[in-house]
C-alpha cells in the first residue's frame, strides 16, 4: 500500500510538472499549442481573466494537496498543516472553482462537456468548503473525508491528460473522446474513492464488535 501511494504521488507529480513545462506557449498566447489550440475568438476577454489565474492556482492546489494529505507532516508540523490547509482552501474557493467553473461554460466538444467541466467545479468548490468547515467545528473525520473529495476532483486535471495520452497513442481520436473523458476523469475516481472509503468503515466496524 505503502509503494503505491508513492507510485501515485510521483506520477501526479510528474504530470502536474508536464503541465506546467507547456505554459510558455500561453505566454504570450500561442493558438497552436495544446489547450489554447483553437480558442483564439473566445479568449480576449473574460476568459483569459480565469485563464491565468487557474494556470497557476490548479497546480499549487495540486502540489499542496499532496502534503497536507500526508499523515505525518501533519502530525509533525500541525501549525503548518493548519496554515497550509487555509491557504489551500482559499486557493480554490476564490481561483480554482470559480476559474473553473467559468472555463467550462467555454468547454470545447459540446454541452456535455460543460456541464461536465461545471459540475466538477462546483462539487469541487462544495467539498472544500464543507471541509473546512468540518475542520473549524473540529469535526476531524469529517473534515478530512471532505478534504480528500476535494483532492480527488482537483486530480481529474492529471486523470484527464492521462485519458487524453490514452487515447493518442491508441490512434483513437474525436470530440466523443473528450466528452468520454471529461465525465470520467472525476467520476470514476470519486466513485472509487467512495466505495473504498465505505469498505474500510464496514471492516472497522466489524473489527470493533469482535
């Protein structure tokens, strides 16, 4: 288990870094390159204002996640999990969800797609907030079973190029491609996150009455 949850973390890691090494070609923009390929109509104006700031909030969030979700920093350093923890939650209730949320009303392939892309901005916005206000009723559990929701969804980003890679190198493409891979890169994810979750609580009660 233990080797797995580092496989995970270095290939989140990884893909975020990937990511981040394609922003010189947003600036200045360059419509040929990668996610800005074919918006030049719809991006000066309000769209490069979420733009940017989601450029750079996503991958911090991303990054911040990792360490507040371990274990022992935060039983190490509590003072700085508590910290990190609101910088986190302000990073993405004011830049992450927002942001998002507006990009997806310009999602590419579809209505699908927005709907797909607005949904996961808002559940994402919902479980952060429920977190932290799990954390300042000092509900622990249940702030760090919202926390974790919210990390999964904030990791569609990472699933999602993983998809995308998936299907190019299988020569699969087409706009249903992207609309497959829009509802699955959050869903699937946080519907495995949940039944694992219910899993272990099931198998903890059972140890608990024997």
């Amino acid at each position: 288990m233990i080797v797995l949850r580092w496989v995970v973390c270095l290939l989140i890691f990884k893909v975020t870094v990937d990511i981040v090494k394609i922003y010189p070609g947003y600036l200045p923009p360059d419509f040929t390159t990668d996610f800005l390929r074919g918006r030049k109509s719809e991006f000066f104006g309000a769209y490069q204002w979420a733009f940017y700031p989601h450029l750079i909030a996503g991958p911090l969030s991303i990054l911040w996640g990792m360490v507040l979700l371990n274990e022992r920093i935060r039983q190490r350093f509590p003072r700085w999990h508590s910290r990190l923890g609101k910088l986190q939650v302000a990073c993405i209730l004011l830049v992450v969800a927002p942001s998002g949320f507006w990009m997806s009303l310009y999602a590419q392939a579809g209505l699908s797609v927005k709907i797909a892309f607005a949904l996961l901005a808002i559940i994402t916005g919902l479980s952060t907030w429920f977190g932290w206000r799990a954390a300042v009723r000092r509900e622990f559990e249940k702030h760090r079973l919202w926390m974790c929701r919210s990390y999964v969804l904030l990791c569609s980003a990472i699933l999602l190029r993983l998809i995308g890679g998936a299907f190019v190198i299988a020569g699969i493409e087409g706009e249903w491609t992207y609309r497959i891979a829009a509802w699955v890169s959050w869903l699937v994810p946080l519907g495995i996150f949940e039944l694992t979750r219910k899993g272990f609580e099931k198998r903890k009660q059972i140890s608990a009455t024997q």
